[in-house]
C-alpha cells in the first residue's frame, strides 16, 4: 500500500526531520537514509517502521541538527601544508606572480585538516529519533487506512459479483441434465425410430451426467471463501498473506467448476468469475 508522512520541527533542542513513503510491493523492503556517522540508527528505524508495516517498499529519510554544544578537535597536517606551500611558492617564482599566499589562501584545501568531533549522545539520538518517526508514521498510516478501506470496498464489490455469478450457475446447473435428458431421448428416438426406447437407461444415463456435472460442492466452497473473504478484510491486523491464499482456493474451485460443466452458459459465467477473481487477486498485493 501506498503511504506518505513527514515530521519537521524541533525536538530537544535541535531541528528534526523524519520522511516515510511506501510504494505497492508484495514484500516488506526498508531502505534508510541517516546523517552521516549515524548508521547505529537504522535498527531503530527499522523496528519502529516494521510495527506498523509488513509489506511495500518503504523509504525513510532521517535528518537532525548538529549538536552544536559538542567539541571539535582541530588538527592540521604540517608536512601536507609544507608541502602545498612550497608549490605555491615555485608556481610563483617561476611565472613571476604576485605573491599572495595567505592562511586563508591554503585554507581552501581541505584535506590540511582533520576535524575530530565529540561522539554524538547515541541514546539522545534515538530517543529524538523515535519521537520524530511515531509522529510521521501516524501521518503515513492514516494515508494507508484510507486507501486500505477503498481497496477493501473494491475487493468486496467483486467478490459480490462472484456470488452472484455463483447464484447463476447453481440455478442453471440442474436444468442442463434435464435439457441433456431430453436430448439423449431424442436422439435415440432418431436412431431407433418405432422401436421400443428403455426408459430406466435413459434415467441412468442422465444420473451418470449429472454426477460428473455436479458443481454444487464447490458452489458451497465458493461461498465460503467468500465469507471468510469479507471476515479477513473487518480485521486491523495485517491480512495480506490470509487473502493470498483464500483467493487461492477460490481460483482452485473455479478451476474445478469449469472442468465440470458441460454447457457454454455455464463455462462462460465460470470464466467471469475467474475474471473477478484476478482483480481482486491485483487488489490484494497492494493490502497490508
């Protein structure tokens, strides 16, 4: 499911920001960007972001201010900066410049210095962190509900239509083995003509067809995937992986429908339910 929150404002003291933003994806994927030095983070994130989430493809981007009351050791590199000097001064000398080397002037290269700071108060971080992060995520998951109950409408509306469509075929399943007993006895009155038709072969013809046309057991299971279907989806856990596999069995009792029925109106409302069926499987990757 697809998700947006963010988090900007001072906490403690120092100027904060937390961003989360998840794409559709079928499996839980984290990706993390931290201040530099702050990899000891990410653990914090990770456990904060996977209470409320376990699937999509999920980016945090954590951002907080220096702690400016921290000391910073200062330590220059003489015999780089004799070096740079003694550059500057042949460059100098052979091109007949200006001399205006300065401090300021070597300065500019950076790598003279080596800048140590105190380490940052890790338990300081992370309690900032966390405030930030809860604050951001409840912004994402409102986002994720409200899409998550237009989802939940969507998947329900075409199970609907799969009732409905199920509705169908039980109604007409029984009238095919009738229209099938008529036509065997009209066929064999063509073959047969004056001559005398055994009524009792004809009965257990049309017993035999309807035994291996009966599609009313897995009618009966059809609706009650449904039902568990509209259960799952009432939930406030996290159903995805339930819905995978109840639209699973649905798909394996309209695959045993369709092998059964010997009528085209029949197979063509089983090939409708397997239609509705395969949206709401695409709806589902995208439930929590």
């Amino acid at each position: 499911m697809t998700g947006y929150g963010r988090f900007e404002g001072v906490i403690n003291g120092r100027m904060t920001v937390f961003e989360i933003k998840a794409v559709n994806h079928r499996f839980f994927e984290l990706q993390c960007r931290l201040p530099r030095g702050c990899g000891f983070l990410e653990e914090t994130v990770k456990e904060l972001v996977s209470r409320y989430a376990s699937r999509g493809k999920i980016d945090v981007y954590v951002s907080v201010e220096a702690d400016d009351s921290l000391e910073a050791d200062v330590k220059i590199n003489h015999s780089l900066a004799s070096g740079y000097l003694k550059a500057l001064r042949e460059l100098r000398d052979s091109y007949e410049l200006k001399d205006d080397i300065s401090v300021s002037l070597l300065s500019r290269y950076t790598d003279i210095f080596t800048v140590t700071k105190a380490p940052e108060n890790e338990e300081a971080l992370i309690s900032i962190v966390k405030e930030a992060g809860e604050k951001a995520i409840a912004e994402f998951m409102a986002m994720r509900e409200r899409e998550g109950e237009k989802l939940a409408a969507d998947v329900l509306e075409h199970g609907k239509r799969i009732i409905s469509l199920v509705t169908e075929i039980e109604e007409r399943s029984p009238l095919t083995v009738e229209e099938y007993r008529n036509k065997l006895y009209d066929r064999l009155k063509e073959v047969l003509g004056d001559a005398s038709i055994d009524p009792q072969r004809i009965l257990t013809e049309a017993a035999v067809f309807a035994d291996k046309t009966a599609v009313n057991e897995e009618t009966v299971r059809l609706r009650s995937h449904y039902s568990q279907l509209e259960s799952v989806l009432e939930k406030t856990e996290p159903v995805g992986r339930k819905l995978d596999f109840i639209v699973q069995e649905m798909n394996r009792e309209a695959n045993t429908t369709g092998s059964k029925v010997c009528d085209a109106e029949l197979a063509h409302k089983v090939v409708e339910i397997k239609a509705e069926i395969e949206k709401i499987r695409e709806q589902i990757q995208n439930i929590e």
